[in-house]
C-alpha cells in the first residue's frame, strides 16, 4: 500500500512531467543553438518519466483491461473529437470521405500528440499475456532497428506509436514494484552518483531520444533524483493538482497551448526570448482552464462527467 507521502511525490512527479511535455509539443523556432539543445532536451524525459510510473502502478494493479479501456480510451475519444474538431475549423478537409478515417487516425496518434495513450494500453496488454523476459527483448530490438530507421514506418505505424519502443521504461517500473515492494528509498550518498550519471549521458548523447537504448538507464537516474527531492521536500497541494490533472492537461493542451505561444513569440518578437517564456506561460494558462473547468463541473454536480474527462 502507498502512503500519502509516496502518493503525493509521485503526483509532483507527474506534474514536472507534464510540463516537460509542453516542450516537446511547443517546438522551438529560429536557428538551432544551445538553447535548442536544452529545450529539446527537456521535452523528451515527460513520456518515459509517465511510462516508468505507469508500469510501476500497473505491477500491482487489480483493474481489469476493461476498466483500464474506460479509463484510458474514455477521456480520450471526448477530448480527441473535441481537439479534431478544433482542427477542421482551423483547417478544414476537402475530401470528405475520408473524415472517419482521419479521425481514428487523429485519436489513436498517428502523427498525432495521443499516441501515449494508445502506447499505454498496449503495453498493459503485452505484459499480461507475454513473458517480461520476450518483451525485453523485442523492446531491445524494435528500438535498436528504430534508431538504424530499417522498420519501415509509415502515417499508420509510426515509432512513437510502436509500444515496443517504450515498454522498456514500463517494464522497468513494474519489474521494481514487483521485486522491491511499494517503498522507494533513494540514499543521499546515491543521488551524487545519479546526478553525475545524467550529466554524463547529457554531455555524450545532448538529447534523450526514446530509442536510444541507455536513455531508459538515464530515465531510472533522473526518476531517483526527483524522487529524492519531492519525497524529502515540502508537499505543495499546487503542485500535487497539477500532477491529478496531468491527464486532462495531456488531452486537452496542444492547440489553446500553440495558439498562445504563436501569440506569445510574436509579440515578443526576438526568437531567444519568445522560447523562453511561451512554454511557462502556455503551461500555466492551460492549468488555469483545466482547474476552472473542474471547478465548473463540481458546483454543477457533474461528479460522473469529471470522471469521463480523465480529472483524478
């Protein structure tokens, strides 16, 4: 069982996840630089940070893939339709025919941000009816061919939609969960050791791509030092509804967040400053809608409705 302590880390954890997401979708404009490195380098740790989490509740996890289809697909269609839409009005189709196909297109996360979702499901999946050792092994291999780009993706199967370039990450979390117990202890003497690790990889690889094969060993090292600092540090109730939010934030950010930043950098007009302050901005916005519509929904007494939408 995990006490509110642990709970409320993990929460921080998924909130500082979820903001690195922004980075990855608010890509950077202007010249390529260091700060580019930096920026692109910060949203690349969100979705293997979710995924090591993800398998490590999954480990000890009693829903059935039914529940966890609710959960996970519910929210989704709701916010996919309403963010496909938004997309045809801001650029409408002109073959119609073809509408349904885009939409299951757009949901699953064909060239889409909700690939996690889809990502997630099939890794829940994979882990109940396949053994963890084979599914190391295809993880191994699938990104090992994907960083040589000899699979032969396409607008269907793309490698951010192959679960098996991710299901390292979660079968880290859930082989840890399974063999150490609930409690996380992460000494002070062994963050030293974590945080040389990270800089390390940093400084040889700039930017943690998901397939490469050690970004999983940089994952494990960067989920140990902050776990060392939430665990260890003051609790804010803020920062911990932002990490109950991360799903909602997830499904539902991507065009208020672009139309923002687009505002946002030009106004602002020199590049450098534009990629500095639009993420932040955009990120708070966005948390700003996504509480005030749960708050909405509260004194409505739209309980069931919150659920639907993915509010924890």
């Amino acid at each position: 069982m995990i006490d509110k302590k642990s709970s409320n880390a993990f929460w921080e954890i998924k909130a500082f996840a979820i903001l690195t997401v922004f980075y990855a979708h608010l890509v950077w404009t202007g010249m390529p630089d260091a700060g580019h490195t930096i920026y692109e380098s910060i949203g690349c740790i969100g979705v293997p940070l979710f995924m090591l989490m993800a398998g490590f509740f999954d480990a000890k996890s009693r829903s059935s893939l039914a529940d966890k289809i609710k959960r996970l697909f519910v929210p989704l269609l709701i916010w996919g339709t309403v963010t496909f839409c938004l997309r045809l009005l801001i650029d409408p189709m002109s073959d119609s025919s073809v509408l349904s196909v885009e939409y299951l297109k757009w949901v699953y996360g064909c060239g889409t941000w909700y690939y996690f979702i889809a990502v997630l499901f099939w890794c829940q999946v994979l882990v109940r009816f396949i053994n963890e050792w084979v599914l190391v092994l295809f993880g191994v291999i699938s990104m090992i061919l994907t960083s040589m780009d000899l699979i032969p993706y396409n607008e269907i199967l793309t490698p951010y939609n192959n679960p098996f370039n991710l299901i390292l990450y979660f079968l880290i979390g859930r082989a840890y969960r399974l063999r150490k117990g609930d409690e996380i202890v992460v000494p002070a003497k062994l963050v030293w050791g974590l945080l040389l690790l990270i800089m390390a990889f940093l400084a040889i690889f700039k930017i943690p791509q998901y397939w490469n094969l050690l970004t999983p060993v940089f994952t494990v090292a960067l989920f140990g030092v902050l776990w060392y600092l939430f665990y260890r540090g003051t609790h804010h109730n803020a920062v911990v509804k932002v990490g109950k939010m991360s799903l909602v934030l997830y499904l539902c950010h991507m065009q208020i967040a672009q139309a923002l930043a687009t505002r946002i950098c030009s106004l602002l007009g020199g590049a450098i400053l534009g990629n500095i302050v639009k993420v932040p901005v955009a990120f708070f916005f966005v948390v700003g809608l996504v509480y005030l519509w749960e708050f909405l929904l509260i004194w409505t007494k739209q309980k069931k409705l919150l659920g639907w939408l993915g509010y924890r």
